[in-house]
C-alpha cells in the first residue's frame, strides 16, 4: 500500500485484496481494490472544493417545472422548498445556478450564463427568484443537462456538480437525444439525479447518475425532498479532489476483463476505459471527499507451470494535471499472480471477493426480477427475487432485505423460497429498483 500526503491536503491510500494462488494452467485472477481518502484540508496543491478551504466547486441545481409538477399543487412547492434548502447548505464562496427545466432549460438565477458566488445576499436572491418557478410545458432533460454543462464549464471550477429533480417521464425528446446529452456531458461535470413521486421512468433516472457518477435514488413523498436535497448538497460541499481516475497497467499478455466499482453501490466502470499509454488504462471514478470505495478487478493471465508468478496489474489512483499526460500519482497497489499445486491454497475463496461477487449479482437477480414482473412472466421472476432474498440474507443486506420483502413474501430466506405479493405499491417497487444497486461493506 502506499500514500499520497500533503500538509493538510487529502490522503489517498489503495489496498488490494485478493487470494493470488492459482492451479496449474489457470488464467484468471480477481482482487477487491479499496481506495480510501481522508483528511481534506487545505489545497496543498490540490484542487479542493469551498467545504475543504477553497471556492473551487460549482453546482448547477435543474429542477422539473413541468406541468405535471402541478399534480398535486404541494409538489411545485416542495420543490421549491428543497431547492432553497439546498441553496442555504452551499459553502461560502461556491459558484451556481438554479435552471428551470420543460421542455426546454432556462436559467431562473442568477441569469445571463453565468454563475452566481454563494455569500448571503446571493443566496437571499435566488431564493427570491424561486417563488417565480411555476408548472408548464413538457420534459426535455438532456436539454436541463447541457445547459448545466455549459455554466459549469464556463466557471473553471475544479469540482463541477449537478443535482437534477424530476417527476416525470423524459417525453419531449427522443431517448437518443438524451444519451447523446449524457454523452457530451460525462467527465466533465457529477450529477445526482433524484425522482419524485412514482410517475417518472426509473432507468432514465438512474441512467443519468450512472453516466454522470452520481447517485440516484427515489423521493416517493414530496414532502421529503428538503431534506433529501439538503443532505446532497452537504455531500457535494464535502468534495475536496475532483477528476480522480483508477489506471490499471498490465504486462505483456494480460488483459483487464472487467472493472466494477462494489461499493457503496455496484456500478460497471469496464466501458469507460481510455486509454493512456501501453498496455495503461484509466477509469473515472468522479470526485471525492472523506470516503471510501471497493472496486473488483478481473484480470486474465497467461496460463502458466506451478512455481511460477508475476504482477498481474498494477494499480494507481491518478489526478490529472494540466500540461501532464500522465498526471499525479496519488497511490498504488499491486495485484499478484503465483501458480502452486497447494490445493488448499487455491481453493481458498478471498472473503472480500466472493462478499462483492455476490452484492453484484443480488443488484443483476433484482433488476432481472422486477424486468420478469413487469412482462408477466411470474415464474421466472419469483426465481430470481427468490435467488435475490437469499443473497441478500447471506451477505446481511438488511436494507435490501426488508425492501424485497414489500415486493415478495418471503418463505424461507436462506433457501431462497419466495412467493410474488398480489398486490405491491408502485413506490415499493420503483424504490426497490432505484437502490438494487446499494451494497452493504464485506465485514473485514
């Protein structure tokens, strides 16, 4: 393992966990990667957001004005409410925005094309413009998402972030124009993407967060979004490194096979490869403040005689530097490879990889599952939600455990016997998908 430090900047620490042993003849190798950083402060060379001792973060927030925001009356108010909540938590000195999204994006605040520079009379100012947001018009959100990317580009913040609200179905564009949005708009801006109500599509949803590195997740009673926006907005303000990337470099005959961030949620980095030198990729990994993630990195070898080992990859967490094609190094770590016929060596199971081989596949069974529901086929659904409970229960996934249990009535857990409700709530439902891909920590 080893460290990046700076007085008061953050730390960055990689950890690799893995059981390196493989019979004769094997060629693949898996390791759990858990990439920490602590300790944010001052920049000391780093690019740091307001909340860690400099104003170099940006935040557009896109909220729905589409007419459906007027059903019920509450809904528009709500968000509203949320959004002036999430103003309030903005640190000192942060550049934003407030747009007004239909079915086409306006800036209501501070106008212009430019950013406003959070202090309190800024704040006060785009509250007021708030009370003006009113619900017409239709839903266009790759419109909201380019209008956002051309304020945060033009602000040269080093943390750009969007938190973006909708209540409806992306209606008045084709969905091609949406992933063409998304498209032009990754790695250069994070974006949080939250639905409220149940009338809104959950994988267009999660799909924004998930190519924008962000979370999503379901605001089913409006009266919750204050504080939901509030405690977003309190994480966005808590970045302190922006652009961070995972770069994996193999030796001659390896390849990587996959990439997927475990946790906190699973999400499949392995498309998202650009390359950065011989036989060197990198993967986004977003922004980051005091946290830490797990990664699963599959590795294919050549297939080699007992006695025999080799570094399988090398890994590094990067922060780019203008001027810099390779960037700054932060940390490294190294994934091993070592062919014995000790079988009690290689039939041992590394406990952190076998835990997120299994949160993988518990988030897969559950989106299998509710897809089988919505298309009728009830055996096939009632088998995987079947295989999800089990999973769920093994790995002591509570949280996903007791929202499978809206959705299925649960027989016997371990086993995996289940049978389908008659009658679920769409809000149970679409919470159940929206968070299918939440993973509880491997017990260390």
């Amino acid at each position: 393992m080893a460290n990046f430090s700076k007085s008061n900047a953050p730390r960055f620490s990689v950890d690799v966990y893995q059981n390196e042993y493989l019979t004769q003849g094997a060629g693949e190798v898996n390791a759990i990667v858990t990439v920490t950083a602590t300790g944010g402060g001052t920049s000391g060379g780093l690019p740091l957001a307001a909340g860690a001792g400099g104003p170099d973060a940006a935040v557009v927030i896109m909220v729905d004005c589409s007419g459906s925001m007027d059903y019920p009356p509450t809904k528009m108010r709500n968000a509203r409410e949320a959004t002036a909540a999430a103003i309030d938590t903005l640190s000192e000195g942060v550049s934003f925005a407030v747009v007004a999204g239909t079915h086409q994006a306006r800036e209501i605040y501070p106008g212009g094309g430019r950013l406003a520079v959070a202090d309190a009379g800024t704040r006060d100012e785009a509250k007021e413009a708030l009370r003006g947001l009113r619900p017409s018009g239709g839903t266009a959100i790759g419109t909201w998402l380019r209008l956002a990317d051309q304020l945060l580009g033009g602000s040269g913040a080093a943390i750009r972030h969007g938190i973006l609200l909708t209540d409806g179905r992306n209606e008045h564009e084709e969905p091609h124009e949406l992933r063409a949005a998304l498209d032009a708009c990754a790695g250069r801006f994070t974006c949080d993407a939250r639905g409220v109500g149940t009338d809104w599509e959950v994988k267009e949803v999660t799909g924004i967060a998930s190519a924008l590195l962000g979370t999503a997740d379901i605001v089913a009673d409006p009266g919750g979004l204050a504080a939901d926006f509030t405690q977003m907005m309190e994480t966005a303000m808590g970045k302190e490194v922006a652009d961070v990337a995972l770069r994996l470099w193999t030796p001659q005959g390896a390849r990587i096979r996959f990439v997927k961030q475990v946790a906190p949620t699973v999400e499949d980095l392995t498309g998202r490869r650009t390359e950065t030198g011989p036989r060197a990729g990198d993967y986004p990994t977003g922004s980051w403040g005091d946290e830490s993630r797990d990664y699963h990195v599959c590795v294919e070898v050549p297939a080699a005689d007992v006695g025999q080992e080799m570094l399988a990859a090398r890994v590094s967490l990067v922060l780019p530097e203008p001027g810099d094609a390779t960037g700054r190094t932060l940390s490294q770590g190294l994934i091993r490879a070592v062919w014995t016929d000790d079988m009690v060596a290689t039939t041992a199971i590394n406990p952190q990889v076998a835990h997120y081989t299994g949160q993988a596949e518990l988030a897969q069974a559950i989106q299998d599952g509710l897809d089988m529901r919505k298309s009728g086929d009830e055996r096939g659904a009632t088998a995987r939600l079947g295989r999800a409970v089990q999973l769920a229960s093994a790995s002591g996934n509570a949280d996903t455990a007791k929202l499978l249990s809206k959705v299925v009535d649960v027989v016997d857990a371990a086993a995996g016997t289940v049978r389908l409700k008659a009658k679920v709530a769409e809000a149970d439902e679409m919470t159940l998908e929206t968070r299918s891909t939440k993973t509880v920590r491997v017990k260390k």
